[in-house]
C-alpha cells in the first residue's frame, strides 16, 4: 500500500482568500499525479493530471505544480469563492494504473 | 453523452448477505475500476477490469469479485458482508494506458447491519 499524504484535512478561509494545499507521495515508480474536487452529493470531477517533474497546470483560478524528484504536488486556489468548498483528493498513479488517494483536503469558503 | 453511472444509490444489508453493485462506463471508455471509501478514507482501490478480465487487484479478500460485460458495464460483488465493508463505492472509468482522467460514478452507499 503506497503512502499518498493530504494536508491540512481541513481548512476554512474567507471568500477573497488564496490558499493552497499539499500532496505527498512515493517518489519511486511514479507514472502521473491527479487532483480531483468532490463536491458533496456529486461524483469526483478530475482537476488535473500531471505526469512531468515540473508541470504546471492551471484551470481558471485554479493552478497546481508537481515535483516528482522530492515526491509533491501543490494546488492553489486564486480568490476563493463559496462554491470552491469541496474536498480536494490527489491520486499518486503507479505504472500499473492504479490509482491511490490521499484523504484529501477539505475546503470551506466562507462568504 | 452519459457520464458514469451507478445503481442503486443507496444499499441497506444484513451481515452474512451478498450484495451486486453495477456501474455503466462514460461511453468510449473501455476500462472500469472500483474504489471502496470508508469513512474518513481516501478511495481505496479494489480491482480494475478491461477487456472482461480482471487485470489489477488491490489489497481486498476474495469475498471481493467482479465482472465486466462486452459492453464494458462491470459489476462489483461482495460475498459474506461485514460490519466493515459499509462504505461508499465508487466506480471510475478511463481508457487502459493512459495518464488520462478517471471519470467517476456517484457512487453507492452501502450500508451492513
């Protein structure tokens, strides 16, 4: 079982805040990182995958970087808004293909 | 154009029984694997199917086992059902070999008295 660390669990910030959140993950038999947002009630929706040490990948005023060498991904969220709030999972993806995730990061926007 | 779905939503069960969960892959998509996510978890990965076989299998017992169809829907069964094995089950579908998006279910919430 490879270990896949989120942090923090949780975190609240203000509407107007930035802030970012970290994965970790084995830096050995690395094939892609994931990131996805699961909003409550709804199916985890795919924010990025990344495969290169030193990609850089940004949606919107979402933007998230990989350091494959050192094992961790950071995403940051630009401006956060109320209906950001979800929990933020990253998958570490193996060169079998399987996935295996963080517990994730859970984000509360506060208007 | 379908995304992933999942039936049924909700699943209430007693320990002892057997339970089928079913998922319909994202249309184009050959490739279904399954995640079980207990309470307070990340997904856990259980077993992925293509081309009807299963091909990759995570740390569950063989209470665990599955199957998928020519048209790529799989099924998830679970054979003597304990307490533990409430959890939210989530299937995701992709294409083999590939760095790609997995699509996800909405999952189904299982629940073992």
């Amino acid at each position: 079982i490879l270990n896949v660390e989120q942090s923090p669990q949780s975190l609240h910030v203000q509407e107007g805040d930035s802030t970012n959140f970290t994965c970790s993950f084995p830096s050995s038999n690395f094939y892609a990182l994931h990131w996805y947002r699961w909003e409550t009630a709804k199916s985890p929706e795919a924010l990025f995958v990344m495969t290169l040490n030193g990609d850089e990948k940004k949606k919107g005023r979402i933007s998230a970087t990989l350091n494959t060498k050192e094992g961790y991904s950071y995403l940051y969220i630009k401006g956060s808004q109320p209906e950001d709030s979800a929990t933020y999972l990253c998958a570490y993806q193996t060169g079998a293909n399987n996935l295996f995730f963080g517990t994730g990061t859970r984000l509360t926007v506060i208007p | 154009d379908a995304g992933v779905t999942q039936s049924p939503t909700h699943l209430i069960k007693t320990r002892g029984q057997q339970v089928t969960l079913r998922c319909s892959p994202k249309s184009g998509h050959d490739t279904v694997s399954w995640y079980q996510q207990a309470l307070g978890q990340g997904p856990q990965f259980i077993f992925q199917y293509y081309e009807e076989e299963e091909r990759q299998r995570g740390n569950f017992p063989d209470r665990f086992s599955g199957h998928q169809f020519p048209n790529y829907s799989s099924e998830l069964n679970v054979n003597a059902l304990l307490l533990g094995d409430s959890a939210l089950y989530l299937c995701a579908s992709s294409l083999l070999g590939l760095a790609g998006a997995r699509f996800f279910g909405p999952g189904t919430r299982l629940t073992v008295l």
